[in-house]
C-alpha cells in the first residue's frame, strides 16, 4: 500500500469562533493540542466538524496553518479543501501542501448535480497539481454526492488518490472495496456509529470528532482491533455507542462544543446560522458522557 500516511483514529477538530463569530485560532491551537496529546494518531482540520464550508478563503488557510504548527510533526495532517469549483480546491491543495500537510481530503461539493466523468477530471486535475496523496471523500448527507463503489474505483486509478473516506453508513461498500481491492486500497471510516464493524471490514483508521470527549475509549478500541482480539474491541465499543450516534445525530459541531463545556472545557463559540444544543439535549449529552467515563 503506496502513499498512506495515516492509519488508525484520525481526529477533527472544531473550528471555534469568538463571541463576533470570527475564527478563534488560540482556541483553535488549544483544541488541537489535547487531541496530539491525548493519544490521536492523526489531526484533520477543515471537515465537516471544522465546518469548512462555513469558512472563507483567508480563514481556511488560518486554521490549516494553525493546525500544522501546533502538531508540529507529531502526527500527521491531513486537510480538508474541499470547494465547489477545482481552481478553489487547487487552490487549497497547494497551500495546504505548502504548510505542511501529509495529504489532503477532497468531498465533490456540488450545486449542480455532477456526473461520474465530471467528478473524475475535478480529483486527477487536482492531483496534477499537487504532489501530496488525496483522501477521496463520500459523504453524500453532507455534499449531496453519492459516489458508488464503481466511482471510488476510476478515482483510485488516479496515482495520488490513495485512499478512501466512507461515511455513507453502508457497511457492503467497505466489504466490496476490501473484496475487489484487497490490500492496494486504504479505507478509512466516517461513519461514527460504524466503527466497530468498519474495523472488521478492514478499514486503516476511523476518522472521527469523538476524541474531543472521549479519546481513550476511541483509542482503546483501535488498539484492541491491533491485538485482534475482537471480545475487548466489541466490550470497549458498546461503551461509546450511545454517544457516536448522539453526536451525529444532533450535529458535530454542536455536539462537541456542548461536550466540550460540559467537561469544563471553552468550546467557543458557533457561527451563524448553527445554533446551540437546546437544554435537553445538553442534558441528555451530560448523561451519555457520564455513562462514558463510568463504565
């Protein structure tokens, strides 16, 4: 397996925003720092936690540089640029690799709806450009992109695209990439409530806000994955269920600031139009970390 930096829990920070909604990079690196110290095998700023979409140009290339010089080389970064149009997310990609970055993450956002062909040129124009590996990202709650196990093969062709971000929720996708692929493709897990039988699958590492709150559960099952020893895996995983599918549920962003706080931590602030978590289910949250750190 060719140009694959990561392997194992692969961990998104917030973007945090002052009380004036402007991107709090102190706050930022503080974040960052506890996810490098607390055990994370690699930092992935700008995801849909990150709220990259959110974002302007000058601010992505903040919170990029910011993320790089506070790991500084612990850990690999991986970074997402992501943008509607490929001179954007070429843009982005070269800054990114500038900085520093071990590779860069590409979901294809679209307003019109995109054909297969079209998403093909819009990575290998990308990666033409660039000499870091890409993580081909499919999310389609989140892009309105569905890229189907045929897709993610053309894209695999492409030299730098190297691995592969699954977050659709749907375990035979992970089966048929390992099944077709064997060992040449590197899949990573997006799907929180999925992690237990992504490993199963195969999957190189799981991607994941969950180590904002709950680091050790989050790394204790990779490593019992690591010793396969599938009886403390599935132990460690059930003690963390409630609380990847709340968090996915009721948002990341929200969910992690509110995690954040409730465990003494500044979460900073959200920006515009995303809300709070209503007292509920702040509460609710309370009880599912308390659940967490008891058992």
């Amino acid at each position: 397996m060719k140009n694959v930096p990561f392997s194992g829990v692969i961990a998104y920070p917030i973007t945090p925003f002052d009380a004036s909604e402007k991107v709090d990079i102190p706050l930022f690196k503080t974040l960052v720092e506890k996810l490098v110290t607390n055990g994370s095998h690699g930092i992935a700023p700008l995801g849909s936690t990150g709220v990259l979409p959110y974002l302007n140009d000058d601010e992505k290339e903040a919170v990029t540089e910011a993320a790089i010089q506070q790991v500084a080389g612990r850990v690999p970064v991986l970074v997402g640029v992501s943008n509607l149009t490929t001179e954007r997310t070429i843009h982005h990609a070269k800054f990114a690799e500038k900085a520093g970055a071990a590779a860069v993450m590409i979901i294809p956002m679209s307003y019109w709806k995109l054909s297969d062909d079209e998403i093909v040129k819009h990575y290998d124009t990308v990666a033409k450009n660039i000499g870091i590996p890409i993580m081909a990202y499919n999310n389609p709650a989140t892009s309105g992109v569905d890229m189907s196990t045929t897709l993610l093969k053309r894209l695999l062709k492409i030299p730098n695209v190297t691995m592969i971000k699954e977050s659709t929720g749907d375990i035979q996708r992970m089966h048929f990439l390992r099944n077709e692929l064997g060992d040449d493709v590197a899949f990573f897990n997006g799907s929180n409530p999925l992690a237990l039988a992504a490993f199963a699958a195969g999957a190189n590492g799981w991607c994941t806000a969950a180590p904002n709150l709950i680091p050790e559960l989050n790394i204790s099952l990779f490593n019992a994955i690591q010793k396969n020893d599938l009886k403390e895996a599935q132990n460690i995983f059930y003690k963390q269920l409630d609380l990847l599918r709340f968090i996915v549920e009721t948002g990341l962003p929200r969910a992690i600031k509110a995690g954040l706080e409730i465990q003494g931590q500044n979460g900073g602030f959200l920006r515009s139009p995303l809300n709070e978590l209503d007292k509920p289910s702040v509460e609710k949250l309370s009880q599912i970390l308390k659940k967490c750190i008891s058992n």
